[in-house]
C-alpha cells in the first residue's frame, strides 16, 4: 500500500466496528485512501513513521484521524494527546469516534485537543448515517490548517 497517500487514519481495534465504519465511508465515496490500523501504539507507528511505516514520508499526513478512546497498548487519549501536543501534527484534525458517552472522558478528549467527539450510534442505520456525515464534514466541507 503506498502510505504516502492516506487521507482517514483510522484507529479501531474492534473488528466488527471498523468493518461497518469502513463500508459506511466506502459507500460514501471516502475510503479510497484509508488505512485502518489496530491500537494506538500502530497509530503512532503511522504518524511518526516508524515501525512497519519508517518508509512512510514524513512530510505527508492524514486529512483526518478518526480515533476509538478505549484501545490495547496506547489509549486514544494518550495517541491525542501526543498528536496534539506536537507542533508538526497538531493541525491534524482528530475526531474520537467511540462508544463511550461518559462526561470524564469527553472532557478529557475536548482538554487534550480533540476536534469533535462522537459517540457511535448502536443502530447499524444511525451508524451509516453518523459515519457518512463524518466524511463529508471532514473531508469535504472543512478547511485544512495546512
């Protein structure tokens, strides 16, 4: 796969939610240029090129990260806050795209510098719809910082 032109980093370590977030964003013209990794530690492997991505150039980055909170090795907070606290990548637009809907947490996210929180919807229907809507906001209609 040629890393160079990812445009959605996706961060899920759920198999059955990254299958239906991938179809909703193939169905609405999004995921040509997607690369779905499995935990944090993977994510920052991809951002920082190393790793399974040190080939990756480091002067290309994704339009969007759409980050799960609650993931094995790195947490989406700690991946966040590494994203965002880091002058090269803090214009990277991060949406947390998670099942949690506790106040702490979205908090949390909102203080460590998160673009939008979103709370996966249960209904596979409002799921499609939640999705679809991410992609066209995000790359679509929003301006990019760099």
């Amino acid at each position: 796969m040629d890393y160079d032109n990812v445009e959605i980093l996706f961060v899920e370590d759920s198999k059955d939610d990254a299958v239906l977030t991938i179809r909703a964003l193939t169905k609405s013209g999004f995921a040509n240029k997607l690369h779905h990794v499995v935990d944090g530690a993977e994510a920052l492997d991809f951002i920082y090129c190393r790793g399974a991505y040190s080939s990756r150039n480091p002067s290309e980055f994704p339009k969007l990260i759409l980050l799960d909170l609650k993931m094995p090795k790195v947490s989406g907070t700690e991946v966040l806050e590494r994203i965002k606290s880091d002058p090269v990548n803090k214009s990277i637009p991060v949406v947390m795209l998670t099942s949690s809907n506790e106040g702490p947490d979205i908090e949390k996210c909102f203080a460590l510098g998160a673009n939008s929180y979103i709370v996966k919807p249960v209904d596979s229907d409002n799921f499609f719809h939640t999705i679809k809507e991410i992609g066209l906001y995000w790359m679509i209609l929003s301006q990019p910082a760099h």
